[in-house]
C-alpha cells in the first residue's frame, strides 16, 4: 500500500472509531430515558399484556394510555373509541376530539409502541392493536362502543369487528386502509417487500445514527414502519363482507395515500354502508373536521336510535353488487411530484426484491396509474443501484477480509484469482442464469466483486440481462396481471425447496456419474473416493477432534491448558507455533549432522536475497540443486527446490519472509520421534517413519497425465500432481526415464510414510539421544534426517538433521496405510501425554508457560502473516 494510500486508511479507521464510539454514547443516552411520558390532565393509562399475533402474554404487563373525554350532559352518551394512523397518533386529533366529546364519551388511546404507551412492544400489527383495545375495554368495564378509525386505525376496527363483535355497536371509516388489492402495489408480497425496504432504512436511521435521542419524536419511526410490516391486510375483504352492522365511510376525494377506489370499494363490500365524499385529501380529519363531526354524531344518533340501515335492511341491489368479484379498477395516470414519489416507492422495492417489484410496477402499469416505460426505468434504477452496490461491497468487504484472520485460513487469495478467470468467461451465463433463480443474486454479485472480477466486463454483462429482464417481466406482468404473481410466488417456493436437491444431485451428476464415461474420469473417481474413504486424507478438524477432547482431558489433569509448552525450554513455546527453524538448528551444530545453510532476512527484497544465495552457492562451491524453505513454516508450506539459478531467483520473488537455504543432502529421509524425561538419563524413541518420494517410470508412449492415473498410488492424489506439474503434464517421457513426483518429504503433498519403528536399535536410539542433548532443554520433537542407507540408520552413522521439530510435530507413522484411524488417534494421544508428562516435569522445575490467551494471541499472529 502506498504512503499516501496508508495515510486515507488510518484517517477512515480514525473516523469509523469516531462513528462508533458517538453510536455507543448515543444507545446508552437512550437507554437512560424512560420508556414511558409524564401524563397529561385529560389522560390515563391502564395495564394490558404484551400481545403476539393471536396471542396475549400473560404476566407480561406494559403501560397503555388514553385519553377519555366527554363534555356534554348526557348521564350515559354514546362511547366513541377513536382510532388513530400511523405516524402521527392522537397528536393530530385535539380539535376533532373537542368537537366530537361535545355528544361523545370520546376514548382515544395511544396505541402501544407510541407517544405515552410504553414504546418495545413484539407485534405491531392491526391484529395485535385490537387485541389490546379490547383488554382496555374491558380494564374499563365499557361494553359497547362506536369505532372511529382514521387511517391505519380503520383496519384495526375492522380486525375488531371480526373478532369482538359484540363490543362494536357501528364502524366509522376516516380516510380508512383496507382491502389488500387497493393498498399501494395491491399485493401482500410486493407491499410487504415496499414495508420491509421501509423498515430496514428507518431501523438504520434511528438505530445507526448517532441522534441521542433527538429523533425519538420524529415521524417516521420504527413502531410507524413496523405497523405497516407486521400487519396483513389480505383478510379484511373476508371480514368486510361479513359485517352486518351499521357503517360511515368518509373520504377525501383528492385522497393521494388511500386512493378513493378503496372507499368506493369498501362501500360496495358492505351494503348497508353510507359513504360521504369531502374536498380534501388523507388530512380532511384536520381540514374538514366540523363536517366530519356534525356527519359522525348524525350516523351514532341512528345507530342510537335504531334507525341505522343494518345488511338486513339493505337493498337488494347493493347485496347483489357486494357478492361479485373484485375487478381492477383503471386509475388515472400520475403525473410530477407524485410520478416521482411512486417510482421512487419502486426503486427501493427493488432493493428487497427485484423480481417482485418489476412484478408491481407491471401491475401499477396495467391498471394505468403509471406509463410502461415509466415502470421499466424505476425497476432497472433500482436494480443497477441495488445490484452494483452488492457488487460493490464485495469488492471493498470481501477482497481485503481475505487477506485477514481468520477468513484467510479458509480461503485461498489464488484460488479466487483462478475463480475469476473462471467468472470471466463463463459471466455471462451465470448472470444471466441467476435472473431465473430468486436468491441467487446476491451471494453471485458479492462473489464477482470479493474474487476481484473486471467492473467493466460484469457492467456489460448485467446491463445486458437486465436491459432483456426488465422490460420483459414488467411487460408480461402487465399483459398477465394478477395471475403472474401467483405463478412467481408458487415458483418461488418451489425454488426454495427444490433447487438446493437439483444442485445436489447435478454436483453428484458432474462429480461421479459424468466423470465415468471416460477412462480419465473413472481413475480421478477412484482418486477422489480413495480420498473420502482414507482417514489420512481427510480433514485436519476431523483428524483431531478426538484428540482436542483428549487433551480437554490433559488440561483438568496437569492443571494447566499449556503444560505441554513446557517440554522444550529450548524453543520458543515448545515449538507450539512459528518457531524459527534457524536457531532450533543453530542449537544443534556441534553435534555435527547439521549441513550447511544460510537464512535470508525478510527486510531484504528479492533481488537482495537472490544475490545473497546466488553469491553464498558461489563462494561456498555448493552445487545445484539448493533447498528453499520459510523459517517459520508448518506442514511442507512453500519448501522449493531450486535446480539453477533461473529458479532460484523465481522461488524468491515475493517472499517476504525470513528464509532458510539448505545444501541439497541426497540419500533416505526418515522421521524420528524422540523424547526424554527431565528425571531420566537418556531419550527414547517413539516412532521412525520412513518417508518415500514417489516417482513414475515413463513408457515412451503415455503423456505424464496418463502415466499418474495408471499409478495405483499416484492416482490418489492426482489432482495435487496435476497442479505441481501443470506445465508438463502433457509431455511423453522416454521409456525408462524417471519422473519424481514429490521434492517434499510432507504426506500432505504427496510423499508416502510407512511405519519404519522397527529399525530402532541400541545404536541409533544411543545417537539420536546424543544428538538431542546437544541442544540444551529439548527433550521432545520430531528430528528429519537423512541418511545414505538403512544399514547407516541402524548404526546411527552419517546421520543428517534437516529440520527439528516440537511439541506440535507429529509421529508420522500413523499414516502408514496399515494403520485405522483409531490406532492413530491412540498414537497422536500417547505422544500428546508425554508432552504433558514432560512439560509438567519442567513446570515443577520452574519452566514458565504462557496463559491460552497468549498461546491464542501467538496462533492469530502467526496465522496472519
């Protein structure tokens, strides 16, 4: 990263540290006011329980308030419980309240989640709201009353009337919410994906801006945005045709939130009904409040008085009109401000789901609220916006987190350069593929811009499917209608519950069934089960899960999680992690089986260290081929052998790391175990595992591919010889010549180990433990030697030490074929007590150990670089 580039990273970490500490101190400011206002005069408040769909809480109380007034002098007048919309509440009725109590016992309650009610409620919902009016109610031993519902509080009488009959004498209807077909796209699905798009924005804006309570009172909130998404509106046509009592519906002509096709609609649903049309819009509770009142306390009169018409008393015309289906209902086409404000209720639609807001706005289309073209463009805004921003993301989030804990030790930065060269060219089906699967859209743009994919090729790709895809749903969603919308959802569900079993079987399909047709396909099938069905190619967490519970066990006997750091005092934690294979072997020269190497610091750049090792082979006559290898380094990672100095000066590009350079020693490698007590004289060998390099024999006639697939053990891990040779695997090799497959004495990367313990002899183990105390304080490890023949291993003579390992090496034999998992775990668990054993020994002896966080700390670091 450049210097410049480095300054504008700490300055944004600086300002995202500003960001969230405000945010802190801002969730704690709120925390510290009360859930509940001070009362005014004219309000009271009574118990209810908290309330779930269909569900009331019992012993889980909260605050409800209300306001009760009457001013009249009637002994006993009519009760009018006056429902408030959303967001506003009561706060928009003190003239209407005024006007009205002068006839009425007005009650007009906060609804729970707003303005004095206690504000954390779990359901938001009209069904919710009625349940707790009708708790009120009965708190308030009130019987009977007259429903006056404005706006979303409509729907919640309605929801009363179904459900509470018998406490609804007659229905008011202010510029009232109703039937599903006529609230704003007219579908459940495409308003509840609006809703949700609602929620998610106000949520971030109350609860991610740092406002310190400052937005408490502001209109637009949560328990506003949550009413409308909790709330199903699809069954209140059901419930409007069942109503049988007296109703008053008044509505605003110019209405521009409940258009006046939903009063009119409301009207023909209920035949009994009487309908009063103002000049005016959603506010005529404001703007035409006397009217309002002299027509409501007209209609409670007759209710009162039993002159109200009832569905009995209807004519049967209107019942006749009430029985026939809904018909779409052709609007007029909106124009200016509010043209804008509905494509920009698509646009943001389109963020929660693109499919079902191309759906709606075909829909507005069809019905003539809105142009096609007008649709089409809203829909591809906000799919270019939502899906770039997606892509987006990915770039900025995904590229850098790779290259971070712990996300880097399961993704491989090279494997997704590869996947993008995949992407690359196979772009434009998987895009254009993805318009087709709902959900799939997100996780394949995230993936393009996480795996570094050209912005401009992915632009051209999507512009082009969507450019076909847009218009193309809009427009049948126009010639189709309604009926589209079923087919989405039902396809939409069967996606969801089939298209994960059709993955599955294609990946088995692709992975075994197609392989088998051919010869080449058949042998990387048995590569590929042999893998599966050998434990020793399984997963490390499968491995050693047993043996972690093991040593959960080891951590409650010895008292101390990291006693096993203990066993080598000489090493930097035992050799736990990231210890420098250097100074290990630096500890061991004057036993004099060291050969000879030099280290390449990491604050040397490449062509510093290429001189370095170019002049070192030079001065020292060291002949080619040289070992490269980190100092730090688990498992055979980025061991390379250099034959010239073109490969050396290649193998050492980009490592910036401290390196070790080792003179190339031939003969048979081997892997001994050693260990030794504190209390004890001399060591003991645990294992010998005797590590083969495998190598083919060519024919003259098969290319290096077909040479591995024939080789009943190479074949195992062909894909791993694959990538190794990748630049010769089509070469015929002469008959006679041999190939080395493996340079790496590691089972991970090819090299076979076989159970060599039985070539332990007096003489070698009296060397090896010589050998060992040398080094001062090691008393457990694993020493890679290399000897001339097997006869010199016995004798213990000519032995040379490549590397030496500590308490986290292992006894290599265990993955000898003739081994079952569980002789290995019993092997991995025996070498594991001695650690302990011993490292609890030294600990006694006053060998400090670091606490787990510390070894974590070590882990994390390590894993990091």
């Amino acid at each position: 990263m450049s210097e410049k580039g480095s300054t504008w990273f700490r300055g944004w970490k600086r300002w995202l540290i500003v960001y969230l500490l405000l945010l802190a101190c801002s969730h704690f400011w709120r925390t510290l006011e009360p859930d509940t206002v001070d009362l005014e005069s004219n309000e009271h408040s009574v118990t209810v329980n908290q309330v779930v769909g269909d569900s009331v809480l019992h012993n889980q109380p909260l605050r409800m308030v209300y306001r009760d007034t009457y001013q009249g002098e009637k002994e006993n007048p009519p009760v009018v419980l006056l429902l408030n919309g959303s967001p506003i509440g009561t706060t928009m009725f003190p003239q209407f309240i005024d006007r009205l109590s002068r006839e009425n016992r007005v009650i007009a309650p906060h609804f729970p989640g707003y303005e004095a009610s206690s504000r954390e409620i779990p359901d938001y919902s009209m069904r919710a709201y009625s349940l707790y009016m009708n708790q009120m109610l009965d708190s308030l031993n009130i019987e009977k009353v007259h429903v006056v519902g404005y706006s979303l509080g409509a729907g919640v009488g309605i929801k009363m009337s179904h459900f509470y009959p018998d406490k609804v004498a007659s229905i008011g209807m202010i510029s009232g919410l109703g039937v599903q077909e006529l609230e704003l796209l007219g579908s459940y699905h495409l308003n509840h994906a609006i809703y949700g798009g609602q929620l998610f924005f106000t949520w971030l804006l109350h609860e991610m801006v740092p406002h310190f309570g400052l937005l408490r009172d502001f209109p637009v909130h949560v328990p506003y945005a949550r009413s409308f998404y909790d709330s199903d509106q699809r069954p209140i046509r059901k419930y409007l045709k069942e109503y049988k009592k007296p109703m008053l519906i008044q509505h605003g002509r110019e209405d521009g939130l409940t258009p006046l096709a939903a009063a009119q609609e409301h009207h023909r649903l209920v035949p009994q009904s009487k309908l009063i049309l103002y000049d005016g819009d959603h506010t005529i509770v404001e703007d035409k409040t006397q009217k309002l009142v002299e027509d409501i306390n007209s209609f409670i009169q007759r209710v009162e008085s039993g002159k109200a018409r009832t569905y009995a008393e209807a004519s049967r015309q209107r019942i006749l009109e009430s029985q026939k289906p809904f018909e779409e209902i052709n609007f007029a086409k909106v124009e200016g401000l509010t043209l804008f404000i509905l494509m920009l209720i698509i646009i943001i639609s389109s963020f929660v789901s693109e499919d079902l807001a191309c759906i709606g706005a075909g829909l507005l289309a069809a019905r003539g609220i809105i142009g096609f073209w007008s649709a089409t463009v809203a829909c591809f805004l906000g799919i270019i916006i939502g899906d770039f921003a997606v892509f987006m993301i990915g770039r900025w989030l995904g590229k850098p987190a790779i290259r971070r804990a712990p996300i880097k030790w399961f993704v491989n930065e090279k494997e997704l350069e590869n996947s993008a060269e995949w992407f690359n060219v196979r772009g434009p089906m998987i895009i254009i593929g993805s318009r087709f699967i709902p959900g799939s859209r997100f996780p394949i743009y995230f993936s393009a811009g996480m795996i570094g994919m050209n912005f401009f090729i992915f632009a051209i790709y999507f512009l082009a499917a969507g450019a076909v895809w847009t218009p193309g749903l809009v427009g049948l969603s126009m010639l189709v209608g309604t009926e589209l919308l079923r087919w989405f959802q039902t396809y939409q569900e069967f996606a969801i519950l089939v298209i994960p079993a059709i993955i599955l079987l294609l990946f088995l399909f692709v992975k075994f069934v197609l392989p088998a047709v051919t010869w080449r396909g058949r042998r990387l099938v048995v590569s590929r089960w042999r893998r599966i069905t050998r434990w020793e190619y399984w997963p490390a967490w499968m491995i050693y899960t047993p043996l972690v519970c093991y040593i959960g066990f080891l951590w409650i006997k010895y008292g101390k999680l990291t006693a096993f750091t203990a066993a080598n005092p000489a090493i930097r934690d035992g050799g736990f992690i990231g210890e420098s294979k250097s100074e290990i072997l630096q500890q061991f020269q004057k036993s004099g089986c060291v050969p000879r190497y030099i280290t390449l610091e990491a604050e040397l750049n490449d062509w510093e260290k290429f001189v370095t090792a170019r002049d070192h082979i030079l001065d020292q006559d060291w002949d080619y081929p040289v070992v490269l290898k980190p100092d730090a380094g688990q498992r055979g990672e980025g061991v390379c052998f250099s034959r010239n100095e073109e490969e050396l000066k290649g193998h050492l590009e980009g490592k910036n790391y401290k390196l070790i350079m080792q003179k190339y020693i031939g003969g048979q490698e081997y892997g001994v175990f050693y260990y030794r007590y504190p209390s004890e004289k001399s060591g003991h060998i645990l294992s010998i595992t005797r590590k083969e390099l495998p190598t083919l024999t060519g024919d003259g006639e098969s290319t290096l591919e077909e040479l591995i697939l024939k080789d009943n053990d190479a074949v195992t891990m062909a894909k791993h010889h694959f990538k190794i040779h990748r630049d010769h695997l089509f070469d015929i090799p002469g008959k006679g010549e041999e190939i080395q497959l493996v340079k790496v004495g590691t089972h991970s990367r090819g090299a076979r180990f076989s159970d060599a313990s039985h070539l332990a002899t007096p003489q070698l183990e009296s060397r090896i433990d010589e050998v060992a105390q040398c080094a001062e304080g090691f008393f457990f490890g694993r020493l890679d030697v290399k000897v001339p023949s097997e006869e010199e291993l016995n004798a213990g003579e000519n032995l040379k030490i490549l590397e030496v390992n500590g308490v986290t090496s292992e006894t290599t034999s265990i993955y000898d074929s003739k081994y079952s998992f569980f002789d290995a775990q019993k092997k991995l668990m025996q070498q594991w007590r001695i650690a302990y054993e011993i490292g609890d020994q030294n600990r006694a002896k006053g060998q400090e150990v670091p606490s787990p966080i510390e070894l974590i700390r070590k882990l994390l670091n390590y894993k990091s670089k």
